[in-house]
C-alpha cells in the first residue's frame, strides 16, 4: 500500500514513522511519502489560502497550489491513485471502509485546513481519479492531519503480515459488529478484584461463550446502535421492551 500525504504541516505525519507504520515502512508493506503544499505556491508567502467568495468567516484553500499538488503526485507512481479528502462532510470512517481502503494499492490523501478546500479541486479530481470524502466522525477537527493517521493506522493494520499476531485482529471491537470482551492479565488477585474464574478454569469452550456473553453485554449496553444493525441485517431485530 502506498500512501502519499499532502499537508501544509508535514511534521503532524511523523508518527507514521514509529512503531508498527515504522516497521510495515522497513516491511515494504507500507510506503509513506509527506509533501508540503506550500512547496506549490509560488508567490513569496506561499500562500495557500484566501478569502471565500459570498463571504463568511475563515479562509478557503486556494485551488491552483492543491491541483499542482495532485498533479504532481499523480506523476510519481504507476496506475491511477485514489484521493482520499478527510472531512466533516465525509462518509463517517468504520471497519468496513477502513477494510476497503486496505484493499487500495495507492492512495493520495489530501489534508485541508482552515474551511476547507476550494469545490473545484474535488471536481477537477474526479476526472482523473476516484475521489472519497472520509470523516473520522460527527464531531469538529481543525485539519485533516489527524483523520489521515487514524485512516492509515486503521487500514494498514489490516495488511498481511502487518500485525505480528494476524490472530488479534479476529474478535477485535467492530469486526465482526459487537465491541470486545474484557481482558486480564496477571496478577489474578490485585485490589482486591478476582480475575473472573471461568478464565483460569482451562475450558476454553467455557471461555469462548463466556468472552461472547460479554461483547453481546458490552454491545448492548454501550452501543445498542451496533446489535440493532446487525440484527436488522439479520432480520432478527428485538422489538424493544415497552
Ligand atoms: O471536522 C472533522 N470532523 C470529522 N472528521 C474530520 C476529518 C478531517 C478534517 C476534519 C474533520
């Protein structure tokens, strides 16, 4: 998977350079490439942004510096990339896309700031490549930097040989539609709090319903949301208790 980042703060992308992204880099499983859009203005303040015609507040990213951008990009590899915008007025990020973004080989992501990017550059894009407006959630970010680490974490993790143990991505939170069980290590007694005895029982039949029992009253009780979806796609919904 190949992503190249454009972002008027290059730094924000650094953690992408740690940890498991680090070594997925060393891997050749994951290649990260930063550019600087300020690199694509040419006027002595590398100016990126301006004022948004019918007014209003904040500033708007210009168009020129993020199409000479893309342009560029688009001309460092080999087949057509997907565009991938984070923002608020995106499709919201879930297991199931993130999974569809594992499945891109090239992804160029594009981080805007201040209120957004001027509508012609997502325009001019669609011309010449798929173009996916991604947000991370319902709620109010500064800049894209952010959603693009959790994108590419979320999605690269998924990659063969990425996770050490592939093992740990089977009964992960989201899934498979319910969130996780509780887990415990050792010491078995600590504060006074026993680890539950079914897990020290060795009857991995009696832990496996056990550890389902959990997520399904983990599910219900924190996102309810997520068992009506999967029960109405089941066509099972319950009927909820008058
Ligand atoms: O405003 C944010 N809401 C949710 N996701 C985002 C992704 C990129 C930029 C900004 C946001």
């Amino acid at each position: 998977m190949r992503c190249d980042i454009i972002s008027i703060f290059p730094e924000y992308l650094e953690p992408l350079n740690l940890s498991l992204p680090g070594q997925a880099q060393r891997k050749g499983l994951l290649e990260v490439a930063v550019h600087d859009l300020r690199d694509f203005a040419h006027d002595r303040h590398r100016t990126v942004d301006d004022t948004p015609y019918g007014g209003g507040a904040g500033m708007v990213m210009k168009p020129q510096p993020w199409w000479e951008a893309l342009e560029h990009v688009r001309g460092l590899g080999e087949g057509t990339p997907t565009l991938i915008v984070p923002g608020p007025g995106g499709e919201v990020l879930t297991q199931k896309v993130a999974r569809e973004l594992a499945d891109e080989p090239w992804m160029i992501f594009a981080c805007g700031r201040y209120e957004g990017i001027d509508e012609r550059v997502y325009e001019a894009a669609a011309e010449v490549m798929p173009v996916r407006v991604i947000s991370l959630g319902d709620y109010v970010l500064n800049g894209g930097e952010v959603a693009v680490l959790a994108m590419i974490e979320a999605a690269a993790r998924l990659l063969p040989g990425f996770m050490g143990n592939a093992e740990s991505l089977v009964e992960e939170s989201h899934e498979d539609g319910l969130l996780e069980y509780p887990v415990y290590t050792k010491p078995a007694s600590w504060r006074e709090r026993e680890v539950p005895p079914v897990l020290l029982s060795g009857d991995h039949a009696k832990v496996a319903a056990w550890r389902h029992e959990q997520r399904l009253e983990r599910t219900a009780a924190r996102r309810p949301d997520l068992l009506h979806a999967s029960a109405a796609l089941a066509g099972t919904d319950v009927v909820p208790q008058a």
